[in-house]
C-alpha cells in the first residue's frame, strides 16, 4: 500500500446542498421493491441460472411479496430470451406482479428486448447508459451531447416499439448508469432527455445507481435529494435508487436515499451482485421492520428464503450475515449471555421487542431460541444456565449458578470446545451424581413436641453413602432438619443446611421435584447438592447426601465417626 494514497486516489467532491431535508426524515412506509435477483444478481454468478433455477427464484420473490421483479436481460443469451417468453406464455406472472427487462441503449438489443416482451400484461422496460466523465471519455469516446444523443435515439425507439404493442402497459425505466460518480447536472440532463423521448406525462422510472459505491451514504443522500428536487412536481416520475455495496455502505446508502426522497430501491436478497453485491433488500425490509414499519415482503422463514437462493446462485450466505445468518441470534460471551436472560424472564406477553443484543425477535423470521445462547469460553454462569433452564427446566439457584460455572469453565480450559444444552446436562448429572440413588427408603412421623412447644418430626433413612448401604436416623422440625440431624450423626460431623430450594420440572405423571440445597459440613465452605425424584421428601434428602459427597470429594470429612452413629459410616 501507498504511504501517500492521496497520490493515487481522490474523495469524490461533497455535493453543495443548500437546506437539505433528509438529516431530519424518519421512514415510516416501506419504498417499492425491485428485485434484481434475475438480472444483476445473475450476471454476477459465476454459473447464471439455468431457467430450473431463475423459475424456484422467481417464485420465491413472487411468494415473498416482490410486485417488480427484474426478470433478465433478455438480449444477451437465448436462455434469457427464453425465459422470458416462458414466464409470460405459461402464464407465471401474478395479475399484481410486473416483470422487468434490461437492454443497453443499442437497436439490435432493443429489438430483441421487446420482442421478448410480446403479450406481456404489463412490462417494465429498462434501458441504461454510463454517464460517468470516465465511462465518457474512456468506454464511448461521447461527449455530453453525443451521451445525450444516444439516449433520445434510444428511448424513442423503445417507445415506437412499445407503441406498436398496444395490449402491454408499458412502463419505461430509465437508469444513467454511474449516477453517483457523474456530474449531477449531467445525469439530470440525461433524465429530461429519456422523459422527453419517452413522451412528457408517460409512467416513468428514472433508477439512480450506485454502479460503483464511491462515496460515504451521505454524499449519495444529497445526491438524490438534489434529483427528487428536480422532479418534484411531476408525479408520473418514480425516482429509484439501485445501490452497489462496494464500500460496505449499500444498505446505508438506500435507507439514506429513502430518506431524501427516494420511492423505489433495487437490489438482491442476501446482498448478491457485482463485486461485493447489490443492496441487500432483506437487510433493508428488516431493518424497517425493526422500527415497527410493515415492509410488506414476508420473510417469516427467513431460513427457506435462505435456502432457495443459495441454491439458485451456487453461492453461500455468511453464516454472519444480517437476520439471516447461521450465527447471528447467537451470543456466546458471558455478559450478553447475562443480558439476554434477565431480559428473557422480565418479559411479559405484549410487550415491546426489548432484549439486549438482538434487535429482532429470530421467532419473527422462523428461527428458534435454541441458538440464541451458545456456551464456550467466553461464556460466564447466565449462559449455562440459560441453556439449562431452557432445555432441561432447571431453576438454579444463583449461588449453584456461581459454583457450577466453575466445574464448566474447567471443562472449557481443558477442552476449549463449545458445550452444548446436552453436554452441559450431562456434566450437572454427574457434577451433583444425579444418576446415583441415595436414600433408598425412608420414613417421617410425628414425634412429640420440643419444650418450645414447636412440631418435631422423627426420620430414619435407608441410604447408600458411598456405595455402603446404612441406616441413618435423626430428629428435627421438619424433615429437612431431621435428616441433616441423621446425617450429623451418621459422619460425626455438623451439617448445616444454608439454604433450601425446590421446583417442579415436567407435568402430570412425569412431574419430578428438583432439589437445591446448600451445606456446610463442620467448618467447610458452603457445598451445593442437587437431588431429583418424583418425591419432594426424597428429592430433597437425595440432595443433601449429594452435597455431604461432594463436601467429602473435596477433602472435608469428620476424623471419625462417633460411637453412637447408627451405622457404620467410614471417612477418609
Ligand atoms: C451496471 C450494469 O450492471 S449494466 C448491465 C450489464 N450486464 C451485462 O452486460 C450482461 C449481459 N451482457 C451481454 O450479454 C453482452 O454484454 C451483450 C449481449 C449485451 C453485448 O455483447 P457484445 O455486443 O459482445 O458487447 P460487449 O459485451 O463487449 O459490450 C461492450 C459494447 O457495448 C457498449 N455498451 C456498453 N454499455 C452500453 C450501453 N448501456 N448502451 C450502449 N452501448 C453500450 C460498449 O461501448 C461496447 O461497445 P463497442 O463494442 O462498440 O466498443
Ligand atoms: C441500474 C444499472 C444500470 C446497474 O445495474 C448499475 O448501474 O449497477
């Protein structure tokens, strides 16, 4: 690269705009959509569409809503020509749906491009011409005049040809190719001279391109609003932008030009074109749509539309690619994790799209939450717990959120893979030993009051306390209590439960209790034990040895057990 750039390359000159308008515009309606998926997408491809293909593309678009579809560019190759005719002697095209074609401004070509229109309800003509100093000076060897020579020789000979085709409505769509890098005084020149040979008060497009992105959206904005104030009074111009995105700033650039007073805008669903692409009209309908505006194209399987381009154009969407891509509901990092859950459970039926990091809801387009969360490195306790409350109905208490995280984020070191809702769930099942069956049978009843007057109740257990089956017994104000009481006695230590917390997962007969507790054994660190069974009781007395165990695995344990304990339990 050039130390000096500026040696090489100019900025293209700011346009001198006095009082613009579309700083302040807000959109609030969609524009008329032009799909070029057909035509400019196509001459994009590396393999152009056969016509199996441009016919599952043009269903798409019809089926997505587009009402002007750019079909081809019937002069060019026979199998273009061919489809045209296709579309229109079998009938394809929707009573509210208006095809397209391309010609250059040539006579043979423009034969061609008519003919292949013959019998067409209604057709859009589109013919173009570069306007641009170098596409003057270098492609035709035109002088301005000679451009606009060109043009009305052109256009008149569309309009004769079209005249003698009475039964189509014709429309003709005029673009001065290179608009955004062409004198403005220029490109509107040629718009005069395309309406005058067209005939004054005939429905005309005039389609302003972004050929080659050359400027920052903004310059292109006041490029189209000095254009809508050319042709302000005269309602039977359609003024439409077609922007390139050679830059990275096609979909600013149409919302821009929509905002200065552009009505119409062309371009590719998922970006495909020339170079770096058309304008994504996905992109921009969607973006819309964010802003509670209808953009009257459906892409509520976002994933089908997906599919069916991908197919037609031989070319992958980016699994990052705006609404669409593979990645693009997916957070992995710990604090949009935390963000997106917290906003998740505060939202209620009705209100309004407000989640963190995702300005869609992805059930809107067809996706499902299940990706929205992905657990790797990056990922803190929100986003495991996430998945497993989402996918296995967990309600982790914070506190056991902390501790496991921890047990994950080991994992991750060691692995360093991304762990799936099932990988997690497996890891919390043996983590907490949720596979093995503790207390194998029990029994609570009443015993008589404590001198405080207060309920105690009398428990004796049946446990298995590594892999020695015991009988342990205790007595408390609840059987809770009682059973830590046992347990206290049975490893000659204090057990104290901190904290208690239960819920129910799944429904009818598979409901099951899920058990939380939090422990210390003697003087140890708070342990967290999880139990599960189709019994509250046995849930939570499941839960506390799983607790003692894991209190025990890490090296806290009773030196001996006392002579009194009810059976024989032997810590290390
Ligand atoms: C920005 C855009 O997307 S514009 C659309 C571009 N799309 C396509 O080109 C796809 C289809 N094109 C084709 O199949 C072929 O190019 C055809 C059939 C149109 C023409 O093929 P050819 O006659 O072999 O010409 P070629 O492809 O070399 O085109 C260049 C010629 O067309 C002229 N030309 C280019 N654009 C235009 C135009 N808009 N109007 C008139 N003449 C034009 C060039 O000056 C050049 O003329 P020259 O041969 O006298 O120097
Ligand atoms: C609108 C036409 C001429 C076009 O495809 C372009 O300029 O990119």
């Amino acid at each position: 690269m050039l130390k000096q750039p500026q040696t090489k390359y100019r900025a293209f000159p700011p346009v001198q705009l006095e009082g613009r308008r579309w700083p302040d515009a807000q959109l609030t309606k969609a524009p008329v959509w032009l799909s070029t998926d057909l035509r400019d997408g196509n001459q994009a491809l590396i393999e152009p569409m056969d016509a199996a293909r441009k016919l599952r593309m043009f269903d798409l678009l019809v089926q997505v809503g587009f009402k002007e579809i750019e079909v081809g560019f019937p002069a060019s190759s026979q199998t273009e020509f061919d489809f045209v005719r296709k579309l229109i002697e079998e009938g394809r095209i929707p009573d509210d749906v208006t095809i397209q074609v391309m010609t250059p401004a040539r006579e043979e070509l423009i034969e061609r491009t008519v003919q292949a229109l013959a019998g067409a309800r209604r057709a859009i003509v589109h013919v173009y011409n570069a306007v641009a100093p170098v596409w003057r000076r270098v492609v035709f060897g035109l002088e301005v005049p000679q451009v606009m020579e060109l043009i009305a020789r052109h256009v008149g000979q569309v309009r004769r040809l079209t005249d003698a085709q009475p039964q189509t409505e014709w429309i003709l769509q005029y673009s001065p190719e290179t608009f955004s890098l062409a004198e403005l005084e220029v490109s509107h020149q040629a718009c005069e001279t395309a309406i005058t040979a067209w005939g004054a008060g005939r429905p005309i497009i005039l389609n302003l391109p972004t050929t080659v992105e050359n400027a920052t959206p903004n310059v292109f904005a006041d490029q189209i609003e000095w254009m809508v104030r050319q042709f302000a009074d005269r309602p039977e111009v359609v003024l439409s932008v077609h922007p390139h995105n050679d830059r990275g700033t096609g979909v600013a650039a149409a919302e821009l030009a929509m905002m200065a007073g552009a009505h119409r805008v062309e371009g590719c669903l998922f970006g495909n074109g020339e170079r770096t692409g058309n304008l994504d009209l996905v992109n921009v309908a969607l973006n819309l749509y964010t802003q509670g505006v209808d953009p009257q194209l459906d892409f509520s399987d976002i994933d089908a539309v997906r599919r069916t381009v991908e197919h037609c154009n031989h070319l992958p969407v980016h699994p990052r690619h705006p609404y669409v891509g593979e990645l693009v509901y997916t957070s992995f990092s710990g604090s949009h994790q935390d963000a997106i859950k917290k906003a998740f459970a505060a939202r209620r039926e009705g209100d309004v799209w407000e989640i963190p990091y995702l300005p869609i809801d992805p059930k809107d387009l067809g996706r499902s939450y299940e990706a929205v969360i992905r657990v790797n490195s990056q990922s803190g306790k929100g986003g495991m717990s996430y998945l497993l409350e989402s996918e296995y109905g967990l309600a982790m208490p914070r506190r056991l959120q902390i501790e496991f995280s921890q047990v994950v984020q080991r994992v991750m070191d060691r692995d360093g893979k991304e762990l799936t809702a099932a990988d997690l769930w497996q890891l919390f099942r043996h983590e907490y030993g949720l596979d093995a069956r503790n207390v194998i049978q029990h029994r609570v009843w009443e015993a008589a009051a404590g001198d405080d007057g207060q309920r105690r109740v009398q428990l004796s257990a049946n446990i298995d306390w590594q892999g020695a089956p015991c009988t342990v017994q205790g007595q408390g104000n609840g059987p809770i209590d009682a059973f830590a009481s046992a347990l206290s006695a049975a490893v000659g230590c204090p057990v104290r439960v901190i904290d208690y917390q239960q819920h129910a997962i799944g429904e009818g007969a598979d409901a099951r209790a899920m058990a939380y507790v939090e422990l210390r054994l003697g003087d140890s660190p708070a342990f967290f034990g999880v139990g599960t069974d189709s019994d509250t009781s046995a849930a939570a007395m499941q839960a506390l040895i799983s607790g003692l165990h894991r209190a025990h695995a890490a090296g806290w344990a009773t030196e001996s057990a006392p002579e009194d304990a009810q059976c024989a339990v032997v810590v290390a």
